[in-house]
C-alpha cells in the first residue's frame, strides 16, 4: 500500500517520464558506453588484442606526456587560448544584450539582432575562409587598408603572435549575437515594477541597468561562466586545425590537435588517449571547483 502511494505521482505523470527515455538512451548509448574505451590510457593497445586483451601499463603515457618537449608548449597554449577566450568572450554578449534591451525601436531592435546572429549560423570552414580572404597580406582587405594608411602589411595568418587574437576575436564575432539570447530571455524576466520604482526615485537608466538589470540576470552569468570554465580547457579542434600551419605552429599547437596528430596520423592509440584523459580531468576539476566557489559565495551553482 506504500509502495503504491509512492509510486502515484509518477504513474500519473507517466507521459513526461517518456519523453526522458529518448535522451536517457542517447547519452547511454553514445556517451557512457564509449567510456569504457578510456581505459586504452593505461593500456598499451593492441588491435590483434583488441581493448580488453591488451597489457596493462599503469601511468606510463601520462609520464611520457608530462616529460615530453611539447608539454608546456600545449599546456600554455591551451590555457591561453582559454583565458584570453573567457576574458574576451564572455562579457561581450551579456553588454550586447544589455544594448540590444535598451533599444526602444522595434525596427532597428530586430535589424540588430539579425546581423549579430548571422554570423553564427556560418560554418567553421566558412569562417576560416573569409578569414584568410580578409587577412591576405596581398589582397586582404585588412591589409589594403594599413597599406592606405602608410603602414607596413601584416602577414597575419602566419605569425604566431597574431593567433590567439584571430581566434578569439572572429570567435567572439560569430558567437556574441547567438550567446545573447540566453541573456535577452533573463532580462525579459525582470519585473517591470522595478524599473518603474527606480524612475520614481530618479534613477538614470545606466543606474538602472548597473541595480536592475545586472542583479536581475547574475544568476544567469553565474551559471553560464560555471559550465564555461567547466570546459576552459576544450579549446575546439576543428577551427584551430583549420588556421593551423607550419609558421604558426609555436602558439597554435593545443591538446586537442596534438590528440589528433598523435592518435589519428601517428597510431598511437594510447598515448593519444592519455592526453585526451588528462584534458577531460583538468576540465572536471576546474567544474567541481568553481561550482563550489559559486555556491559558498552567492548561493548559486549547478548542483
């Protein structure tokens, strides 16, 4: 009779607990049982043995990775890519949206908004291509007009100084307008009797932005920078393999193009695997830590 009486609200609600199983099983399926696929890390593999045959090595590939000469190089350029992302990319679609909130004509609000989301529907390889057209030291439009200005051209595609800028800031171009939405969707939610208390005691309307608006939407920010440290060190493949070259390779070399030319071009399953592991924790690590941060300080986190 207990058991009936507990298992009552979910069989009324039966309906919604069925719409879960399609997700429920693709992340079985396609994320959890891959797993057991890790543990090639600590093994040294061998086809003709296949995953479970093949001999155990203990922590040797992580110590090999460790002590390698690349190490710092991927490690530093990883982190970097990540932070200067983080510092850059982050803000800037929380003041776009701030801006586009602001904009009291309809007409324009959505002009806007169609040109700053545009860019995100535009495929990496796309991307990359517009961003060797711009850049060209002979034809690129960048460089033809330092050149109307007097200045020397800028071979920007192949010094290494000038790539994590590239990256981050066409990044932040393409993404800015799509990550403001989340953004636009809180402060929709902020109880207009605020804003209309704040008139009545004279409030500007940047003092009403800087006590409304940014307090309405921070636990918004809060979670969003949480799940965006949560994977700082997942500097994405494709886009960096893509502007990658011989010139600069110096400050373009990350994990995930080291994974991918150690373990796809150089077969070495479980070195590649190692270095893949060891990124994946990083990232845990740094998710468990700032969600802990988060909820001693503000009392919001994702768990």
């Amino acid at each position: 009779m207990r058991l009936r009486k507990r298992l009552l609200p979910y069989a009324r609600n039966w309906q919604l607990y069925l719409l879960l199983v399609p997700v429920i099983a693709y992340y079985v399926v396609f994320e959890y049982v891959p797993m057991y696929g890790v543990q090639i890390a600590f093994k040294n593999f061998l086809a003709s043995k296949g995953i479970w045959g093949s001999p155990w090595v203990g922590f040797k590939h992580f110590e090999r990775f460790f002590e390698s000469y690349f190490f710092w190089r991927l490690l530093l350029n990883t982190l970097g890519i990540s932070l200067y992302q983080l510092a850059v990319g982050f803000p800037v679609p929380i003041l776009l949206a701030l801006m586009i909130n602001e904009v009291r004509k309809p007409l324009f609000r959505r002009f806007v908004q169609t040109v700053t989301y545009a860019p995100h529907f535009l495929s990496t390889v796309v991307l990359v291509g517009l961003l060797f057209i711009f850049l060209n030291p002979n034809t690129g439009l960048v460089n033809n007009f330092l050149k109307l200005i007097g200045l020397e051209p800028v071979a920007f595609m192949t010094e290494p100084g000038w790539f994590k800028s590239i990256y981050v800031l066409s990044g932040v171009w393409q993404q800015m307008g799509w990550s403001s939405i989340i953004y636009l969707a809180a402060l929709s939610g902020i109880d207009p009797q605020l804003h209309e208390a704040a008139r009545v005691d004279g409030a500007t309307r940047l003092q009403r932005i800087r006590h409304v608006n940014l307090p309405g939407i921070m636990p918004t920010i809060i979670i969003l920078l949480i799940l965006q440290i949560g994977s700082l060190m997942g500097v994405g493949f494709e886009k960096v393999f893509l502007m990658q070259n011989s010139l600069n390779m110096d400050s373009s070399d990350v994990i995930s193009t080291y994974v991918y030319r150690s373990g796809i071009l150089g077969a070495q399953y479980s070195f590649s695997a190692a270095v893949g592991l060891f990124n994946s924790v990083v990232n845990f690590v740094l998710l468990l830590l700032v969600n802990l941060i988060a909820r001693r300080m503000n009392q919001t986190s994702l768990w």
